[in-house]
C-alpha cells in the first residue's frame, strides 16, 4: 500500500494549476488547445483510444510549463529569473553548478532553465495533474474542447482511429489500475447523484466508469474523461449527455 504514495512538494503545481484552470474557463479555446493536438500522432492516438497513465493531460500540462519557462526567460530580468530557477531546482533537490558570476549572467540563466526544462518540467507535470485531475469540472471542460477537434475527423481519413465520423472507438478493456484510480478520485460516490457507491452505508447500487464526455460526443478514452456513477445515473446519460458535479465531500 505504501507503494501508492509518492513525495509531492506541490511548489509550482498550485500556480500551474491555478493558471490552466483560469486559461481553461474564461479564454476563448483557439487559444490554448487546439494547435496542440495531432490526430497523426501515433503515441496521442494511443491516448485517445485508452487509458494511459501519462494522460492527454499530463502531456498538457508539461507542454505549457516549458513554454512558461520559455516566455519568462524571455521577457524577466536575469538575476530576478536566475533567483528563481535556483529555488525551484533546490525544491526538487537537482544538483547544478553554481555560476562563478554574478546572477545576471545570460549563459547561466539559460543553463538553469536547461536544467528545469530537463529535471522539473516532469515533475510539474505530474503534481499539477493531481490538482487538476481532482476537479472534475476542469476534465469536462478540458475533455469538451477535444471533442470539438474530434467531432471534425472523418472516418475516412483516420480509419484506425474511429468508430465512425466524429466517434473514437470505444476501449473494451481498461488495465487494472484505471477503475481504482476513478474510485478514489471520486471518493466511492457516484459523480452525479453522490450515493454512496462502496458499499459500507448501503448496497444494492452498482456503479460504472462513465465517459464524462460521452464517445457519442467526441469523447476520449483517456482517464481525464473517466468518473464513477451509479447504475440509475449511468442509465439516464445514455451516452448523449455531458455531465458532471461540483460537489466533494469536505473533511469537516
């Protein structure tokens, strides 16, 4: 069990988070998602045809925190970035050679962010996925504008790809770890109707892992589309109705 849990500092990951969620709600979607998606990429339709745990997400996440470090190191001072970088790379405990000279050196602001591009970025990548991950409102809204891209593919075109115009193919079998992952993310209760879906207070509902974005719509088979929902609910969506909740159970 104590395989599950991993060291997660969170030192950038709240600000990433923070800002793809903001990006996410009130930008117009041309400018964030869709140039980057390729629908020819082998790996990218690998992720869209099943779950995988470096999600569409993940992927996301680490493509708009290099660019980040990209456009700061750019347009910031060097000493005030130089500062910076150091701090990040001395959270996540990378090694680096300090510069002889003072902070303001450009060879050693662009060997810094070498090294958070190299050593950081992933892990960025994975803590802020647990923020994001965790809200199901951001995995609609994220998992919506890729079904706005695939909802355009034609079958002829991408005949390995999809069911039909505009319909990925359906997984018909997720690994082990993918109906776990939903069921704690969604804490045992149905994402919908919030029953109680493990047994302990009450049986008699069986639950499903229910596509967010239904496949009908353009949805993925990635885990970020994925929740967990009660027979009665899963039922009533009938794969022609995006819908989630915002409600979580809160500790006190």
């Amino acid at each position: 069990m104590i395989d599950q849990y991993k060291e997660i500092k969170f030192s950038y990951a709240y600000n990433m988070a923070g800002s793809l969620r903001e990006k996410m709600f009130r930008n117009s979607k041309d400018d964030y998602l869709n140039d980057y998606f390729d629908f020819n990429d082998a790996t990218f339709q690998d992720k869209l045809l099943k779950p995988n745990k470096l999600t569409i997400l993940h992927d996301y996440i680490k493509n708009e925190f290099e660019l980040e470090i990209e456009y700061l190191g750019r347009k910031a001072d060097t000493d005030l970035i130089a500062n910076d970088w150091e701090e990040l790379l001395n959270d996540y405990k990378i090694k680096y050679l300090k510069s002889e000279h003072d902070d303001e050196d450009e060879t050693y602001v662009r060997y810094l962010e070498g090294k958070v591009n190299e050593y950081v970025a992933e892990k960025v990548a994975n803590e802020t996925f647990q923020l994001l991950f965790s809200d199901r409102m951001f995995c609609l809204k994220f998992n919506s504008v890729i079904a706005d891209n695939i909802k355009d593919l034609k079958l002829v075109d991408y005949p390995d790809l999809l069911e039909k115009d505009g319909k990925l193919k359906r997984c018909t079998y997720f690994s082990e770890w993918v109906q776990p992952a939903v069921f704690l993310r969604d804490k045992g209760c149905c994402a919908v109707c919030l029953r109680d879906l493990t047994g302990l207070l009450k049986t008699g509902f069986n639950e499903a892992i229910d596509h967010i974005v239904p496949l009908n719509l353009g949805g993925t088979n990635d885990v970020t589309n994925f929740q967990l929902i009660c027979r009665d609910c899963n039922l009533k969506k009938l794969g022609h109705t995006i819908e989630t909740s915002e409600h979580y159970p809160t500790y006190f």
